[in-house]
C-alpha cells in the first residue's frame, strides 16, 4: 500500500540527519498526521495503542490551536472526534502530577452517560500519562465524592449541577484550573444550565484556557463566548453538511393508531436482528409502553429517560452497550451523550419537531465512517414537520411514485401492517396492563402536542399540494418483481378516479342533476385540465424546494466578527465564498424584487440574531418528556390591579439552582455535611501539615471574611494557637507576666487583712 498524500505513517520512524539542509527539507514537507503535531512521547503512544491512525478534520484543526494557548470554539457534527481533540492537548499541557493541591482541568457534560464516556477515553488515551482523574456525577455518593477531591485528582469530569453542589458544600476554590472544556456546549444550555454555568465560571480564575465543543451556535452560546474567553477562535466545520453521506434516510407514511405495527414491521421484516437499533419516543409513558409491547412480542430492548434513576440508566446503558440487548427505547434525553460506535439504525417513533433535533437524533449512527440507516414513521399531524426538515437540509422531497421505483418516501405494505395490527389487538385484548398504557400514551401525547412548536406555514401549503397519503410501496419493501407488481396494481386501483361524478354514472341522461353536471363541467373545463396536468406530472419533480446548499452560515459576516476576531472553515471555501450575495434573479419585470433568497429556510433554521429565535425564545429545542418538563415550559402569569392587564409572574426559581434529586435551592445554601464527612473520617487532623503551595483543598478554599469583625475574630483564634516549640525570649516573657500577676495578687490579699484589722478595732 503507497503512502497517503499529505498524512504520515505511524509505523514508521523518522531520521533527523545532521545536516541543516536536509532537516529543512523534512520540516518543510507537509504531515497531517499525529507524528507531525510535536506531542510528547507518552502522548503519542497512548494515541497509537488507543487505535488512532490519522487524526479527524477537528483534531487536525483544534490540536495545534489549542497547543499554542488560545481560547477555541470548535463547531462539527457529532462523532466527528471533538473528545480526543480536546482531551490530546490537556494531556500535553498538564503531563505529569504536581504537588500543587487542586484539580488543573476540569471537563464539563450535560449528561452523565457523556461524562463515562469521556472518562472512559481519558483512561484509554492518558495510559502511559501519569495523571489522575475523577468523575462527579448526580446521582452518585456525595461522600464518595469528597474522597476523590481530597484524592487530589488532575482532572475533574463532572456534570455542572452536581459539581457547583460540591463546590458550594466544600467551599472549593478554583484557582488552579488551568483548562476548562464544555463538551456539547449548546446542549448544556438547552438544559436549562445557565445559571450553574454562570456561577462555576465566576469561580474560575481568569488565566485559564478555555474550550467550547458544539454542535450549533445559537445566540446564547455566542454571548457566552463573548463574556467568558479571551480573543476567542471560531472553528467551522459544520458548514459543508449537516448529514454525513453514509446516512441513509427513510421516510414511512402511516396512520396514527398503526404506528406501533408499523414499528413491529420494521424491527420484525426489514431490519436486521443483529443490528443495534435505537427509537426515539415523544415522552416516558410512550417509551414504557413500546418497551412493555416489545417485550411481550419477544424483542429483548431496554430503555432510558430523563426521571429514571441515574444507576438505572447506568444499568440500560451498559446492558445496549455490551450488546446485551439489540434495542433501545429513549426519548431526546439521549439524543447526544451516548456513544454506540456500532449503532447501525435509528427509528423516529415520534417525528421531531425541529429539524436540528433530527440532526442529533440521526447523528447516533454512521460515525467514522460506518453506514447507517435512520427510519422515520410520519403520521398525518407531522407531515408538515418533513417539508420543515427538507427545506432546512436544502433536499428535495423524493417520493415513490408508480412510475418512479426509486424514492425516500413511501407506504409500507397494507398487509403487513394488518398482520401485525390484528397480533397487537389480540395482545391488547389479554393484557388489561397495555390497554391502560394506551390510555396514558393518548392523553401524553395530547399534551405533547400543545407543547410542541407549530411547524411553518408554507410547510403546511406544500403538504397539501403533495397529498403524501397516496404515494407508493416504499422500495425497501418491493423485494421482487412479483411483489412489485401486485402493489402497482393495488395502488391504481386504489388511486382509480371516475371521469364522471356520481350525479353522471348513476342519473338519467335528462335528470336535472345531469344536466346542472354537464354544465358546470363546461364551465370548468379549463381548470379541469390544469388540475389534471399538474396532479400527471412526478411529485418529486415538481416539489424540489431549491438547490443544495453546502456553504451555510449561521449569522452575517459582521456578527460574527463582532465576537471572533479569527474564523478558521475548511480550506475548499474561502470566507468571501460564503459571504458573498446571491445572483439576483433573472426576471422580465425589471423592477421585481425577491421576498426571499432561494435558501431561505436553511438561514432560517441556523441564523443567531432575528426576530423570529427572540420571540421564541423560551422554547428549546427538546420538548419535555413528561407532565412537569412540558408545564415548565410556559411562562405564569397574573392579573395586576394597577396596570389592567397579565404580567408575568417572577420567576420563584431566581438565584437558585436545581440539585441532582430535582429540588430548587439557593444558590449559597450549604448543608453540614462536608464537615459531618470531615469529622468522620477524621480528615481535618492532618490539615495543618500542608504548605502554602500544598495545602488541604478545604484550607485553601476556606471561607472569605470580609467584615471587619470577622477579620479580628480570625486574628483572635490565630493568637490562640500557640506552638508547642516556643523561643527563649517567648518562655522568658511569658515567665515575667506570670511573677506579676503573682506579686499583685499578694497585694492585694495583704490590703484586704488590714481593712479587717481596722474595722475590729473600731468596734
């Protein structure tokens, strides 16, 4: 096998000649891989027995950057390798352990199931690196967790509103970390984390380096890089496609009270029982129901979601992880954060909302490389919802036709559904537990939908032109010829439409219905014929919305200038390529201005800074999967005497944070038990054995005193604590008070007994 162009091999070792001339010529010669970033031995090992060849897009990108100190915000899609490109370069900077007391890195997740992963490839790639590190997660011991601080770890992973919890219980100080990584940080905010990440960054020292790792960049995030790093780098490389090209997409047209069937058909017909197959579900009743369903039906599954108990979800992780079990059942709570890197399907039971919540659903699968399938089953109320998606991913809708063999869109098999609707009554009709469920899924899903954001109105245009109901067998399903053409001849005898109206066929030629008929046919002939041209002509051809749009940009050039001084895309597109204005359109009306660009929708669905995202604003991308997410979502409100009119409530949740159980808080509430933890494991006793550079994480980070009093009181207690080596002139001193206090108590005994003296004589 030759040698790759531009990318070093890592099997072969590299000889530096004495000779100046020639070393320039080696320096000079260009290397994408690993060997050329100039990491450190034990760096570079770790990354080879790991199994890294040549490094992705990002890490080619954000290593050397982050390596020379700057502040990154790197954009990629997901499983592009965003944790070995920040985790490299912290391995690099911090190298060995210190005897300075405190962590120096610090990566935050917004999920649990991320942090274990992260920690995972820590421990994969740092083997060979002399470093320690500790997770903090919800849900864990909270006195486990005082021990591997006080373990001195190098490394803290943590989920943000557990680790501000410990901060606030410990009184930690961070004035040690130098590196700060938010790993899927657009996610952290959609979380409705703002608050905790405000606060541990207040905490932080101003010295550090700081790195975002996101999928998007909405408004909030750039405000946040704005306040919290310093000059900034913005990273594109998101803007040549949103869907790798090893992801295949299928789209099923069904009814809403056949879906589950149409689910058992998929994992059952057409998918591989081999194969790992994760289905999204709108809320926890559904994901409980299809997880009681396919158990019943003998496909062994598991399931996740956001009120399940974190050792729970550590357990169904593992469980799909392994391999133990073929299918998982979530809802978007996982949509990122779990890593199967043999994820071989996705199934949408419940369509997005949002076509960037379709990206990250989607973006479980075809990572690295692999291919991919993602399956979406499409009721009749989320139709729309696909043109929305369509026209933010610049593709045209391809619809099986009769005509046209090929297609994304189509029906599954009548019979088939049947079958397996008739197995699932029967099902229903002896299990009294499933019937119940199907209750609560309705009523869920009813509120689900008032929760959900409305999709555009041109979509809903479009959809009723296309009429989705009547396109074909979809091709995954017409395995032969035989097949093929008894649903070609179902489908045109389905789609068989008289030339006359009932009025015609079954009156008399001289009945007044006939003749009012015939009339109105003459009437409208002419319309007759256009309705009949237009609904003649390929669905998919007359439905592609506009070109494929492959350079996408998010905000205009100023805004994005106003935050990053320096933005770095891929080399094949220059920023005045992506920038530039469209070509105006070529029209007879000299004066005919364009309403809107040809890739409207797709800067609709990425710009940071319109009307439309700050109206909205109070919407996220994720709908809540269950009652108290969905009621969070809308803003209370009361009638004021005053102004005659609804204001909106305060919100009682201001200055507090929410803990690991789902309590609110405030924010500097502390409870006794770091020092019921301290006294136990008598961990206070060895304090004072620390020095200034390597003193105990809870004496460093001790309490601020900032009152006057406070401060003499501090200064009392020191005066108290008196050594038990002691100085001559100290033993001296302290010999002399105490021959006075002795000579004035004699004193005053020898005044008291002659005052007696006198009185008695007096008497």
């Amino acid at each position: 096998m030759g040698d790759i162009p531009g990318f070093a091999d890592p099997n072969k070792a590299v000889e530096i000649s004495n000779d100046d001339d020639a070393w320039k010529k080696k320096s000079a010669k260009k290397s994408g891989g690993f060997q050329s970033m100039n990491l450190s031995h034990n760096v570079l090992k770790g990354i080879i027995k790991r199994g890294y060849k040549q490094p992705t897009p990002i890490q080619r990108k954000t290593i050397p950057l982050i390596l020379e100190g700057r502040d990154v915000v790197a954009m990629a899609r997901t499983g592009s390798g965003k944790t070995a490109a920040f985790l490299i370069p912290m391995f690099e900077r911090l190298k060995a352990r210190t005897s300075k007391a405190g962590a120096r890195g610090l990566v935050f997740s917004p999920t649990r199931e991320l942090a274990l992963q992260t920690l995972k490839f820590f421990k994969e790639i740092g083997r060979f690196m002399n470093l320690k590190a500790a997770v903090i997660l919800g849900g864990d011991s909270m006195e486990d967790q005082f021990s591997a601080i006080h373990g001195n770890p190098d490394v803290i992973v943590a989920t943000p509103g557990r680790f501000l919890h410990v901060c606030i219980e410990m009184e930690l100080k961070l004035n040690n970390i130098e590196y700060v990584v938010f790993d899927e940080a657009d996610r952290l905010f959609e979380m409705g984390l703002t608050e905790q990440l405000t606060e541990v960054v207040s905490r932080l020292p101003d010295s550090r380096q700081t790195l975002l790792f996101s999928a998007t960049l909405p408004k909030v995030l750039v405000e946040f890089a704005k306040a919290g790093l310093s000059d900034p780098v913005l990273l594109r490389l998101d803007v040549e496609s949103k869907l790798p090209d090893e992801l295949k997409l299928e789209f099923f047209i069904v009814r809403p009270e056949e879906k589950l069937a149409a689910l058992l058909v998929l994992l059952q017909t057409v998918i591989d029982s081999k194969q790992q197959t994760v289905i999204f579900a709108a809320t926890k009743y559904h994901v409980e129901y299809i997880h009681s369903v396919l158990d019943l039906v003998g496909i062994t599954n598991t399931y996740i979601y956001s009120n399940l108990d974190p050792s729970a979800r550590k357990i169904h992780a593992a469980k799909f992880g392994t391999g133990k079990v073929k299918v998982l059942v979530v809802t978007d709570v996982a949509a990122r954060g779990i890593d199967i890197p043999a994820l071989d399907n996705v199934i949408n039971f419940n369509f997005p909302a949002k076509p960037k919540l379709f990206v990250h659903r989607v973006g479980r699968c075809a990572r690295a490389g692999r291919s991919g399938i993602a399956y979406s089953l499409i009721a009749s109320d989320e139709q729309a919802y696909l043109v929305d998606l369509h026209l933010f991913l610049g593709r045209p809708l391809s619809i099986a036709t009769l005509k046209k063999k090929e297609g994304t869109i189509g029906r599954i098999p009548q019979d088939l559904v049947d079958e397996h609707l008739s197995s699932l009554i029967v099902l229903h009709e002896n299990q009294l537990d499933l019937t119940s469920a199907q209750t609560t899924i309705e009523n869920a899903y009813k509120k689900y939908v008032k929760s959900r954001p409305a999709a555009s109105s041109d979509s809903h245009r479009r959809i009723k032109q296309l009429n989705l109901s009547n396109c074909a067998v979809h091709p995954a399903f017409r395995t032969n010829g035989d097949e093929y053409h008894r649903d070609l001849l179902l489908d045109q005898i389905r789609n068989y439409r008289p030339n006359g109206t009932i009025f015609e066929i079954c009156g008399k030629n001289k009945s007044p219905e006939y003749l009012m008929m015939k009339k109105k046919r003459l009437a409208d002939k002419h319309k007759i014929e256009l309705f009949r041209q237009r609904h003649e002509t390929d669905p998919d051809e007359s439905e592609s919305f506009h070109e494929p749009v492959t350079s996408l940009t998010e905000s205009s050039k100023e805004d994005i200038e106003g935050t990053f001084k320096s933005v770095i895309v891929p080399k094949k597109r220059k920023m005045e390529q992506l920038y530039k204005k469209a070509k105006k359109p070529k029209t007879v009306d000299e004066v005919y201005i364009p309403y809107a660009p040809k890739d409207h929708h797709t800067e609709q669905g990425l710009i940071v800074n319109n009307f439309h995202n700050e109206a909205n604003k109070v919407q996220f991308d994720l709908t809540g999967d269950s009652e108290e997410a969905m009621n969070s979502s809308h803003v209370k409100k009361k009638w004021d005497r005053k102004k005659k009119k609804m204001v909106g409530v305060e919100n009682p949740r201001k200055g507090k944070i929410k803990t690991e159980s789902g309590a609110w808080i405030p924010a500097t509430y502390k409870s006794d038990r770091y020092a019921q933890w301290k006294e136990k494991t008598k961990t206070g006793a060895n304090d004072d054995d620390y020095g200034d550079e390597g003193s105990a994480p809870q004496d460093v980070n001790g309490p601020r005193r900032h009152t006057h009093w406070a401060k003499h009181n501090e200064k009392e207690k020191l005066k108290k604590r008196s050594s038990d080596m002691k100085s001559m002139d100290q033993i001296l001193k302290a010999r002399e008070i105490a021959e006075r206090k002795k000579r004035k108590q004699k004193k005053g005994k020898g005044k008291g007994k002659s005052k007696g003296k006198g009185r008695r004589n007096k008497r």
